[in-house]
C-alpha cells in the first residue's frame, strides 16, 4: 500500500490576543515556515499543486472564508479544498488526495483566531437549531458541561483529579514554545477558581487562543525532495455523533471508539497499549483527557479517573505539548495535536522531548459534547 | 376596484384601524407616506404617535412625512400579503423608500396586526369538494343547505351521496337539513373564530330539518384552511426572524493599516513585489502569483486612469454606518498613476458625474476634511477636467 509522509510542520505560536495580525498573517508566516524547512514551491512542473485548508466561516465572519485568503495559502492559481470541520480532518483529506494518486505532495494548513469575535461562545451557539438549542443558550462550553456531568458520575472523576489533569497540562506546556497558556499553577487554585458552568471551572476551559498550522504531506516517492525524516501517517478515521445531544449517551465515547477502531484497523494496530506510546488529545476542558483517553483504549470504560492517579498520561506520554487546556484554538485543536506528534515522532520537540517515541495518535473532535471525532495514527 | 392577489390597496388601510396596537406604539411619534402607483393605488399619510393613529387618504403625493414608501400597487398588496419578497422588491427597486427606513422596519411590526384578506362564504364553499372525506360518508346520503344572508351571502346545496361530494349555487327543496345564518358568521364559523354550538344557542344560527344531520357534517370535511395558509398550518411551519450578531474586531495587518494611515495624508500606499515588482493596491502582505511578502510601500496616485465602471441602482445597507445607499452608485475601478499596469483599484465615482465616465478618463481623489484612517477618508474620484 501507498504510504503517506509528514515532511514539515509549522506552529504559529498561539496566543490569547494576536490583535496585531489578521488570521491570514499567521497563515502566512505558517507558509513561510514550511518553506523555508523543506523549499517547497508551487510551480507548475513539480510543485505543491493541491492544497487543503481548515477554517471556519463564522470565526472568520466571512463567507467561504477560504475564498479570501489564497495567496496566504499558496493555492493561487492551484486547487483548492476547505475542511469546516476541525483541521485534523484537512489532513484525512490530504491522504486521500495521495492515496488516490491524484497528486503527490498537499499543503495542509489550519487557522482560527478566536479573539476576533467578541464572544467564541457566540459563535458555537450559532451550530445549534435557532429555534430551540440556540434560545436555550446553548454552546460548546455549557454542552460540555453536561458531559462532564454524566462522565464524572460514571467514571467517579473527583475534582482532585481534574485539577491535577490541568497543573499536568501547565507544566509540560511551559516547555513548549508554540502553546498560550504556560503560567503554572497549583491544585488547589484549580480546584477553587471560578464556576464557568458546573462542574467545569474556570480553569478546567482551554483559554480563548488564536493560532495558525501548516503540514506539508508527500507521496513516498516524493517526500525525499522535501525531508530525509519523514513522519507516516499509516491510520485515519472520523465519526459522527447524533446533533441531538437527548438522543446521544454523552458519557459513553460511541464515537470516539467508532473513530478510532477505523485509524486502529487502517494501521494494523491490535492492542493500542502495546503499539502507541506517544497520544495528543483535543482536551477543550480538563475531563476531557481521561474521557478521550478512554475512548482511544488507553483505559478500560469509566476507568479515566483511576487511570490519573495511576500515572498513565505519564506513562503513554499524553499531551506532551500541554494539550488543548494550555491553548489551541478550538478549529485547529487536532492539527496542534498532529504537530505536535510529528515533531515528537522526527525528535524535534526540544525541551519537551520524550524518549523512544515510535507510534504516535492525535486525536480531536468538533461539535459540542465530542459529536465528531477524527483519530490519526503517526509512525516513525 | 383593483385587485391583487385578491386584496385592494384600499383595504389594507381601511383596516389598519382594527389591526392597530397602541400600546405597540409607547415614545413613537412618526409621519408615514404611502404613494401607491397603478391601478386602485392612490395617496395615504398615516400618522402614529403616542398609541394614537390616523389614517388620511390624500388627494396628491405625500411629502414630507418621516418616511414615503413608494410602490406600484401591485408590488403594495403582494408585500403586505406576504406573496412578494419584501427584500427582494427593494432591492429590485420595486419599492423606493425616502426618509428613515428603521420606521417601517422597527415600528410597523410593532404597531399593527397582520393584515389578512377578507375571505367569503363563496370562497369556503368553492373548496368543499376538495375538502370532502369520502371514508366518513359512507351510507350517508344527505342535501345540506346554506342559506346566507348579508354582504357575500347567497344560497347553496352540498350534495353528499354514496360517497361523493358535489356543491350547487342554488337552494334545493328537499334539503335534509338548511343551515340559516348571516355570512359573515358561516365565515366567522369555518374559520375556528366562532364556536359552533355557541352560535345555535345564541341565534346566530338557525337550523330547519335534521339537526343531527346538521352535526354530523363536520366529520365529512377537512377544515377550512385559507389559501396561502393552507401549507404553513398543514406542517405547522413556522418562521423566525432574527438577526445573529457577534460584534467582530477585524485586523488591518500592517499591509491594509499602512494604506489608512496613508489616507490620513492623502496619500496612496501600494505594496510592492521584490521578485515580479508589480504594485498591490491596497497593499497586501503577500504576492500571490510569486508567494513572497512584499515589505516594500511605494506611494501611488492621486490621480488614475479608469478601466472599469459598475453602475449600481439596487439599494444595500452601508456597513459602515447602517443607512441606505443613495443609488445609484457607482464602483469605480482604476490604475493610479504609477501602479503597475494589470493592477487596478476600486472606489466610488461622484454621482454627478455617472453620465460622463468613460474608461480610460482622467479622475482625481476628493478627500473628506477630517481623516480618521477609514474607508470614508476618501469622499469618491472625480473626472480630472
């Protein structure tokens, strides 16, 4: 089978206020990054001729905002295709457009910034029906707390826990240059900031985060032009979830398991505890990373809890980057994680490198409450 | 008397008396003209002010008033009813609006029920052949009269006979049973405004024959829905209308915040490609065609020579200020004097002189007084003579 290689990545650092940027500079210095690693170019005989990118069209107040930003994506005059869902899935798309033959090397690259609007809770209430869930009030924020909810009754996830999920996050963020939120904290101030919406606290929320990704896919055959250090992308997989949060059991991770048994199988991956020893989760709020890291097979079911006491974020390297809680934004949450992996998986990650890192998996999702769910399976 | 969509311009404001809400009209103080054109048009000045209303008809155009809406008569009555895009008539011109346009958006909604034409006893009758329910009427063999009387009244004969349904415009002798009522009450009835058994006992109704048979004929039809209506309550569709807004803090860049601040001192800033050497105007970060930034600013301008021109007479909102366009408008397109050649530029021509622009004229830049770095810093070109 064809196989897939990562040649480059580029993080914008991500940051609670880029004021100073529109969201297409930080897709141009994103651009300029991955060229300057690998030469890529876009001419006509060789170049990079197809390119993917992963925005979304209510953070940007724009219509088909990708419209609006080919020269900082380098798809002028060359083919070009947005993902609306989170941007690990541009890079589903970008294997297919290899796999397929139908082209040879893909520029991936992702960008939200969350600062513009006055409010990114606004703009997820806007994925709810008019009528009913947006009168309600209902967003990305307050759905995952209902989740929260039900997976802390399940799991017997203690606040304790959470908060050590969060200090966890901080101190490995410090050490990577690209995340936002790095200062350090300790458990009892997680445990006692403020009430966003019960049980999520103030600080179990990713920060309001602006941030661009680029990743520079090839062929097999093509990748040498670009990298001798590729990174296989070797297993794919997404699901979706009911939209109606009545008709879904939010605690049970149905599609997130459906996810990634698909990426597990496309890999050849039997035991996931035995192959992988490297996972990035999009942990938009702190239950989130035992609840995924559940979901992904890393635990047994309603055992996320037990599982932070016993270390095992630690021993299966887990968000090594500090994850989604030190500062992502929410449309480039996997492609963050993604990155982060292929610089782990190249052994390229400085400060925050971990040892003997073969198998990889980055996780994310999109829609409130984890309604879809995108795994990527990455190999040295 | 014209009319359309089976309503007359003259009742929509006839009726405005009964579709009126005061208490929808608290700190409203607010002039209306309506110069209706065509055919059953005509000049109306409604005044709204403090939960009172009055409703003139004029005998020349209105002037004068907070707003004048202008339309023909037909796009008038297709509006109100709902059977013409509001927003697309405007836009098309069909409707012009002079003054304050937020009165007939904010406060009409507010101050009037929605007009609905009047429906007549015929119209109800025209549609019980369709209404009929042959799996109810089986072994039933009945002449139902309707004897009505008044203003739309008339006398009619619903045959029900094995298992069809037929309707005659005349009043049958040997009916099973005659129903006699005043026609605005059968209305009233069919419509679900008035309660069946309540009009009997108060005499609103009279029945001679079968009075059984007078209640039995409910379950032989479907119940009247007026036309237009007929789908919305079918599949109880409901529409809503709102407008989602999330106030948005958009960056220049240093690209686009170079050229504003250029404006400032009226001057024009283009970016320049180091590898192709053409000049983006505004300025961009990024050649597009080379993929290289362009750090280079190079002044252009002020005067340029036109290449395209774009007549708009739709009207659309301003962003910036939320009012109406004056139209029509005209967006400009030009090459500023030492632009790169490919390179044009778009902004708005003086309206006075939309009649002699031609491509390839001279214009010049006419610039506000106080220049904040906006948009607006630049008034419009004008042909340089």
């Amino acid at each position: 089978m064809k196989r897939v290689a990562v040649c480059a990545v580029a993080q914008h650092k991500c940051d609670s206020n880029i004021w100073q940027k529109r969201f297409q500079g930080m897709l141009l210095d994103v651009l300029e990054d991955i060229k300057e690693q690998t030469g890529m170019n876009f001419s006509e005989e060789g170049g990079v001729k197809s390119i993917v990118s992963a925005s979304d069209d209510v953070f940007d107040a724009r219509t088909i905002s990708d419209n609006g930003m080919t020269d900082v994506l380098g798809a002028h005059y060359r083919e070009e295709e947005k993902m609306a869902q989170e941007g690990l899935n541009g890079l589903g798309y970008a294997m297919s457009v290899i796999l397929s033959g139908h082209e040879d090397a893909v520029y991936v690259a992702g960008h939200c910034k969350e600062s513009q609007g006055e409010s990114r809770n606004m703009c997820t209430n806007l994925s709810y029906d008019p009528f009913y869930g947006r009168a309600m009030g209902l967003d990305y924020t307050n759905v995952a707390a209902l989740q929260a909810r039900a997976y802390m009754e399940k799991s017997g996830l203690t606040e304790e826990q959470l908060a050590k999920v969060v200090v966890r996050a901080r101190e490995w963020a410090a050490k990577n240059p690209y995340a936002n939120a790095t200062k350090q904290v300790e458990l009892g101030e997680v445990m006692y900031s403020p009430m966003l919406c019960d049980p999520i606290r103030t600080m179990h929320a990713y920060p309001v985060s602006d941030g661009a990704v680029g990743f520079l896919l090839a062929s097999e055959e093509k990748a040498h032009e670009f990298t001798d250090n590729p990174v296989w992308l070797t297993g794919f997989g997404c699901c979706m979830d009911s939209y109606f949060l009545g008709d879904r059991d939010l605690a049970s991770n149905f599609a997130l398991k459906r996810a990634a048994a698909r990426a597990y199988k496309m890999a050849g991956i039997t035991d996931v505890r035995k192959s992988v020893n490297l996972v990035e989760v999009m942990d938009c709020f702190a239950y989130q990373q035992p609840m995924w890291l559940e979901g992904l097979g890393f635990c047994g079911d309603g055992e996320g809890g037990q599982f932070i006491d016993d270390e095992g974020p630690a021993k299966y390297n887990v968000n090594l980057s500090g994850g989604m809680l030190a500062g992502n934004p929410v449309m480039t949450g996997g492609l963050y994680r993604a990155a982060e992996a292929v610089l782990q998986l190249m052994g390229k990650a400085g400060d925050h490198q971990a040892a003997d890192v073969n198998c990889a998996v980055a996780q994310s999702t999109t829609g409130g409450a984890g309604q879809f769910h995108t795994v990527l399976v990455l190999e040295k | 008397m014209a009319e359309y969509f089976g309503t007359a311009v003259e009742d929509i404001f006839n009726t405005m008396e009964e579709r009126f809400i005061p208490e929808g009209t608290h700190g409203v103080d607010a002039t209306i003209g309506y110069n209706i054109s065509g055919e059953g048009g005509g000049n109306w000045k409604v005044t709204l002010k403090e939960g009172t209303l009055k409703v003139e008809r004029l005998d020349a155009e209105v002037t004068g008033c907070a707003v004048t809406l202008n339309a023909e008569a037909e796009t008038f009555v297709g509006v109100t009813l709902g059977k013409i895009d509001a927003g697309e008539a405007f836009s098309g011109g069909k409707i012009r609006v002079d003054g304050d346009i937020t009165i007939l958006v904010n406060v009409l909604p507010k101050a009037f029920r929605q007009f609905t034409p009047v429906i007549w006893a015929r119209d109800i009758l025209a549609t019980v052949r369709e209404r009929f329910r042959p799996e109810k009427a089986e072994g039933v063999n009945m002449k139902i009269g309707y004897d009505l009387s008044g203003e739309g009244g008339g006398q009619w004969t619903v045959v029900v006979k094995d298992q069809t349904c037929d309707l005659k415009e005349v009043l049958d002798d040997d009916c099973t049973v005659v129903m006699r009522m005043e026609a605005p009450v059968f209305v009233d009835l069919n419509q679900g405004k008035l309660d069946g058994a309540t009009a009997f006992t108060s005499g609103k109704v009279k029945i001679d024959g079968d009075i059984g048979a007078a209640g039995q004929t409910a379950s032989l039809f479907e119940k009247y829905v007026a036309e237009g209506a007929a789908e919305e309550k079918g599949e109880e569709l409901i529409s809503l209308k709102c407008v989602p807004s999330i106030n948005q803090r958009y960056a220049t860049g240093p690209a686009v915040g170079r050229w504003f601040d250029g404006l400032k001192e009226k001057k024009f800033y283009a970016s320049k490609c180091p590898n192709c050497e053409r000049t983006l105007v505004p300025p961009r970060e990024i050649c597009a065609e080379c993929r290289v930034r362009c750090n280079e600013f190079v002044e252009v301008g002020p005067e340029g020579t036109v290449t395209l021109i774009d007549v708009v007479y739709y009207a659309s909102p301003d962003p910036l200020t939320g009012k109406i366009r004056e139209t029509p408008y005209t967006a400009l397109f030009m090459v500023l004097d030492g632009a790169s050649r490919d390179e044009s530029f778009a902004h708005d021509l003086n309206p006075k002189d939309i009649d002699r622009i031609k491509p390839g004229m001279k214009v010049r830049p006419v610039w506000a007084e106080k220049r904040t770095g906006s948009y607006k810093d630049l008034l419009y070109f004008e042909i340089a003579d």
